[in-house]
C-alpha cells in the first residue's frame, strides 16, 4: 500500500486566492480543506485575507437582518397567518 | 395524530416569519411590499401545503415559494441599478484596496468593518442587482447552503457560486465607496504630512 500523492501536495497562494469563498462558506471537501488549513498556518497574508472575509461575512448577517418583532409588519402577517382557511 | 392542517401550517411556518419577512424586505426595498409579499408567499404555501412532503426541509421549501412569488409578482416594480461595471472585480478587492492606504496599514483591516453602519451593509446590499442580491442574502444572512440556494432559486450549483462571488465583489465594491464617499476613509493623513 502506497500513499496517495495528494498527501504531498500542497497550496499556494493562488490556490487559496481560488478557493477562498467556498472555505468561507465551509463547502470545501476534506482533503482541500486540509490543504487550506495547512497554507494558513504559515501564510500570514492569506491568513489575514481569510479572516477579513471571514469578519466582512459575519457583519453583512448581522446587519443586513431585520428583526420582525413587536412591530406593525409582524401583527399584519400574524393576523394575516391567524386567517388563513 | 391527526392536527388540521391550519395549525400544522402555523408550527412549521413561524420559526421562518422573521428570515422571510427580513429577506423580503432586502428585496423590494419597501416594508409595505416585504409585507404583501410574506402574505402572499403564505396564501400559497398553505394552498401548496399538501405538496409538501414531512420531514423535508420546509425553509428550503417555502423559501422556494417566496422566490418565485417575488420573481412573478414583484420583480419588475423593483428598481435595478443601472449599468453596472464588472471592472476591479479581483478576489479580496476590499481588503487590498484598504490594504494600499496610507491610513489603515497600521490598523487592522477587520476592525475597519465596525466603521460600518447596519444602513451602509444594507444600502450596499440593496444595490446589488437582485439575482446576486438574492444568492448574497440566502447565504451569508440565511446561512443556506449552497445545494438548498440551488434548490430554492432553481438553479444549477455553478450559477448560485458565480452569483454568490460576484455578489459579494460588487458588495465590497459598493462598501469601498462608501467608505470613501461618507468619509470612512480620507487621503487627508498624506496631506497633513507635507
Ligand atoms: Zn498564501
């Protein structure tokens, strides 16, 4: 039994400029995300690209989203919901 | 174990009113809208309810149905920007972009984005075309994956990624302007230098 040459491979930097978007969306599969992973721990500019766009994801949740509470919008479509037959 | 389907419809529905209204709203721009368009989308998701199958994912479902209704009903009374240029599209634009100025090299990029307004991540989301706008929304606001996204705009994988990256270029494309445009940013520090 041999190993597989994939354990030898490694990322560049373009390879994870490549890849970026679906790491940060976690739709990486295992073995790309290991290699992901291993070009951040000694990459540091990548690292700090990552998780810029890991942050600028997590703000664009957070304040892109519209609370549906106590508010006329949510009696409408409550009431609206309540009599539906 | 019999419910009738009046309340079956209730319990599956209201964990998702918020995410459907909040999503709807980024979508036609108007509260009143958002709000026709929820209704809408639950007159006939209790009209479709026998379509829906137990114990299949009903937010990727009734998302569906939002979808359409909107793409049906409501897409042509929303105002798309106008020409928009694909130019500076490159991967990472706003971190190289704060990257290059004088101002930021010693600060950190991420604390940059709490400069931000919640008005400015959504005026920046709202400009988006709406097809990229959608995908941006599902995912990264909705935290859809990208099999469900590809289910509920009924669109190959390949089409939700190119909407998915292009949409969150053209949003860092918009933030950059902001930045710049609502004085985030300035080249002042180089002026007081000389
Ligand atoms: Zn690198």
């Amino acid at each position: 039994m041999s190993r597989s040459h994939a354990s030898h491979k490694k990322f560049n930097c373009a390879d994870v400029e490549k890849l970026a978007q679906r790491y940060i969306d976690n739709q990486l599969d295992e073995e790309e995300k290991r290699l992901f992973d291993e070009h951040l721990e000694y990459c540091l500019p990548c690292d700090k690209k990552i998780q810029f766009e890991f942050k600028l994801k997590e703000i664009v949740k957070s304040k892109a989203r519209e609370p549906l509470s106590n508010n006329y919008s949510s009696e409408k479509i409550k009431s609206f919901l309540e009599n539906l037959h | 174990m019999s419910k009738n389907k009046h309340t079956l419809f209730s319990e599956l529905v209201k964990p998702h009113l918020t995410s459907l209204f909040s999503t709807a709203l980024r979508m036609t721009h108007h509260k009143g809208d958002a709000e026709d368009l929820v209704q809408d989308t639950l007159f006939k998701a209790y009209r479709a309810l026998d379509q829906f199958q137990e114990n299949t994912n009903f937010r990727a479902w009734i998302f569906r149905i939002m979808v359409n209704t909107f793409i049906t009903g409501y897409r042509k009374a929303v105002k798309q920007p106008q020409k928009i240029s694909y130019d500076d599209m490159e991967e990472f634009f706003l971190f190289k972009r704060l990257d290059e100025n004088k101002e930021l090299q010693e600060t950190s990029k991420e604390e940059f984005l709490d400069t931000f307004f919640d008005d400015d991540i959504k005026e920046a989301l709202e400009n988006l075309p709406y097809q990229f706008r959608l995908v941006v929304l599902l995912c990264d606001v909705e935290g859809f994956s990208y099999n469900e996204i590809a289910s509920v705009i009924d669109a190959p994988l390949g089409t939700v990624m190119s909407r998915l990256y292009r949409g969150r270029k053209l949003l860092q494309r918009n933030l950059w302007a902001y930045a710049k445009t609502r004085g985030y940013i300035t080249d002042v520090t180089v002026a007081r230098q000389s």
